[in-house]
C-alpha cells in the first residue's frame, strides 16, 4: 500500500503496475521446445491446447518486480538464453507477447508506466510484441470484499 494509514480500499482505487506476462502460441512441438528451458528460469501460469493443434503458455518472472521495463527485461533475458534448437522453435511461434498489465484505478488522474527504448528495442530483436493490457477498475463492493 502506498502512504501512512491507507485502507485496503483506498490503495486498490490506485492505478497501478501489475506485471508483464509472457503469452507465447504456436505448434505444440514448438511451444514444448522453448517450455522446456523457460520452465527452468520463469514461472508458468498457464498452458493449454487449442483444437486446431496450437498450445499456448504463459510465462512471468520468478521473483517479484515493481516495474514494467525490469519485468520485460527479466523476460527477454530468458529468451536470450534459449538453445539454438529452442531460440529456433520461438521464431516460429504464432505469437510472442510480453504484455504489461495495468490495474486502473480512480486516482491518480493520469499514470504513466515508461518502457525503455532499449527495453523496446531488445523486445523487438527476438521478435516480441509489446500488448498492453489495463483492467477495470474495481468496484466499491469489490474493493470491500478484498479487504477482508
């Protein structure tokens, strides 16, 4: 919670960072070959099979991070570390999204969550796409519920 003797409600009503989320699709063969090594240095949140033979998996950090550039850089060091063979396999994802999440709140007015050029530009060379995604803000009942 941000500042002295902030309730529960009052900091959920912040607008704020959450996390960068690694949501990778593709072949099945091709998923399981950069999960397989991703499995070993980032979290997986999820993974599931579509019926037309595509999988899809989600990744983020291991450790907590506080703001987006650093997340997306903890992601992009992970592929950087990828095997030939993997690094391979992730070319040939149908997609590679590093996909900042954002909690809207009512307050502040205005927030800004900067991403450096460099951050983009790393991004950019294994071939990421950069998604943003901001949630709604929460309600006052759904505030109070959270408290508690």
């Amino acid at each position: 919670m941000s500042g002295t003797g902030s309730s529960a409600a009052e900091w959920l009503s912040e607008t704020q960072f959450m996390n960068v989320d690694l949501d990778l699709e593709g072949r099945i063969a091709d998923i399981d070959a950069v999960a397989s090594e991703l499995d070993r240095c980032l979290l997986q949140l999820q993974s599931g099979d579509s019926d037309n033979g595509k999988r899809t998996v989600r990744y983020e950090s291991l450790e907590e991070v506080s703001d987006a550039d650093v997340a997306i850089g903890v992601l992009v060091d992970a592929i950087e570390s990828l095997s030939t063979l993997a690094r391979s396999a992730w070319g040939r994802a149908i997609s590679r999204d590093f996909n900042v999440g954002v909690q809207a709140g009512h307050v502040p007015h205005a927030a800004e969550f900067a991403i450096e050029e460099a951050t983009l530009a790393r991004v950019a060379a294994v071939g990421g796409r950069l998604v943003l995604t901001v949630y709604a803000p929460l309600s006052s009942s759904a505030e109070v519920s959270r408290e508690g």
